[in-house]
C-alpha cells in the first residue's frame, strides 16, 4: 500500500506552501484563541481532505490560489466539525490525545469551532470565491441533517441498510465530495470533471466511513478513540445493522436488549460484538467498503493518466487499507 507521503509527491510543492499559509492564517491576537489553535495545528491529523483537494485540482489543471483557499477553508470546516462532533458525543479523546472538550470543556470548544467556521467563511468571502463558498455551505447543511438523522434513529433503533447509506452519505461523503468537486472547481469550469471527481468522492467518502464503522469494533488503541463506541451511543451501522437483518426474531430482540440497556458493560458490548461477528456482519462490511472503493476508482477512468490519478487511486486504496 502506498504511504501518505507517497500519495501527496505530486502535490508536494503546493502542500506545503498550503501549510505554511495554513499556520499563519491561524494566528490570532487573543492568547487563549492562540495557545488553543497551536494545541489544534500541533495535533493535526492525516489531512487526507486537503490533500484530496489538491489531488483533484492536478487532475484537472493546474493548482493556484484558489486551490489553497478551498484546502484551507476546508480544513477549517473539518476541524470546526470534530470540536463540535467532540462536544455533541461527550468525546475526551480525539487521535490519541485529550480533546479540545476534555481541556477547555463545552463553552470554549463551540465557540473554537465557531470562530474557526467563520475563518474559513471569512476566507471564502475574501478571495472572492463565492463557487467554493457555495459548494462547502451545501456541505455543511447536508453534514447538519445526516447527523440529525441518525441522533433520531439511534433513539428508536429502527435504521435500515438503505437509510444508513443515506446517513453517511451526508454525515461524511458530503463533505469528501465537498472537497473533490472545490479542488476540480478552482482550475476548472468543465461539468463533466467535476462531476466525476463528485462520483469519486462520494464513494470514497462512503468506504471511509464504513471503514470507521469496522473499526468500532476493534480493540480499544487501535484507532487513537475508544472501541465500541458507536454501541455505547446506540448507533447502528453496518456490520450490526447486517447481522440483525440475519438473524432470528428471538437473536435480535436479546440483542435490542443489550443495546438498550447495556450502561457502558464492557460483558454486554463484547456479546454484541460476538453477534456481529458470528453473523458476518464486518466480513459483509468489507465487501461492501471495497466496493464503493473500486466504483470510486472506476470514476477515474475519464482521465488520461497522470501522477496525480495514480495518486488518486492509492489514496482510495489508502481509506480502505488504513489503520486508524
């Protein structure tokens, strides 16, 4: 498999001039603003968006700066979306480190990730780039109702296959689709590749939840958050939601049982785990992720070839392979 580093080698030039400008445009007068946003950067993840972002542009043409703007609004977006996400799931831990939530607790994470929503937004507004302004708040909306969706089917615990395709498809894709169709957007005004690159990112961004989802049921460390904790919130996903549609009347009302009432027992989430696991619901899982992994890159099949598809088709391969 690829590494990241291998992934991001033509755009190598263009990432880090994004993150220099990314540290900067993070600077803030207010010392507490500063010491967290330093917290933020000095803990900052794969970046697997901005580097789609960029990935997308090279595809297309050629990345310039309006590229940059819809990496960096995009990321902000995204880091706004996991300290409200953190605040929302009473989350303390976030890649391995204490959340911003676990520090500075609720009042100052929201407002965090509202002034860094409103960074991006102002960024947006500042270069002028009312298109990429348009394609991230269509994001932000679908992201707002995927999540509302599922707060209300984990309280009746009655989601179907389809509807949690739906539900990720909005909570996660969106925003992978978000940043697929800025990048292709900023050197492009041609419908048809962005919208390819759209079909792309949408499939990548339903194997990369599923594949979050598969980890919910992997021993605690593996991923940097804690195990089992999509059971914890009663939310279904896929390996549960397969092994519950195969299974006898009596098998899912015990399980039912368990999920309702489990209250954090660590016996009780390992016999739902054993359930999933004896009715293949993670084997049915993968075959699922893999895919919309090769629909995703079967979108690619437009473009001529180039380091940046080659990229492209390795960093799906990357969603679906990772480890955390």
């Amino acid at each position: 498999m690829a590494s990241l580093a291998d992934i991001k080698s033509p755009i190598i030039k263009e990432f880090e001039d994004f993150e220099s400008f990314f540290k900067s445009y993070m600077k803030t007068k207010v010392p507490l603003l500063d010491h967290i946003t330093n917290y933020i950067l000095r803990r900052k993840g794969k970046q697997l968006r901005p580097v789609l972002v960029f990935l997308s542009a090279s595809i297309s043409g050629e990345p310039n700066k309006s590229t940059r703007t819809a990496a960096a609004l995009i990321e902000l977006l995204h880091t706004a979306t996991l300290i409200h996400d953190d605040v929302v799931d009473d989350s303390y831990e976030r890649r391995g480190f204490f959340s911003l939530y676990a520090i500075w607790k609720t009042k100052i994470s929201v407002l965090v990730g509202d002034y860094l929503l409103s960074k991006g937004l102002l960024l947006a507004i500042d270069e002028k780039e009312y298109r990429l302004l348009e394609i991230v708040s269509q994001a932000v909306k679908e992201m707002s109702e995927g999540e509302l969706v599922q707060i209300q089917k984990s309280r009746r615990l009655n989601i179907t296959e389809q509807e949690y395709y739906e539900i990720i498809r909005k909570k996660t894709a969106t925003l992978i689709v978000a940043c697929a169709a800025s990048g292709a957007s900023s050197v492009t005004d041609d419908a048809e590749v962005i919208n390819r690159l759209r079909a792309y990112g949408e499939h990548a961004g339903i194997a990369f939840q599923i594949k979050d989802d598969i980890f919910d049921y992997q021993k605690k460390g593996i991923t940097g958050k804690p195990a089992a904790n999509d059971i914890k919130e009663k939310k279904l996903t896929l390996p549960l939601i397969y092994a519950l549609s195969n299974s006898t009347r009596q098998e899912r009302s015990q399980i039912m049982r368990l999920i309702k009432n489990n209250n954090n027992s660590s016996r009780r989430i390992g016999r739902i785990i054993d359930f999933v696991k004896e009715k293949k619901g993670l084997d049915y899982a993968i075959e699922k992720m893999e895919e919309h992994k090769e629909k995703a890159i079967a979108s690619l099949s437009y473009f001529p070839d180039s380091q940046a598809k080659k990229s492209l088709v390795e960093l799906a391969e990357y969603i679906t392979r990772r480890s955390k």
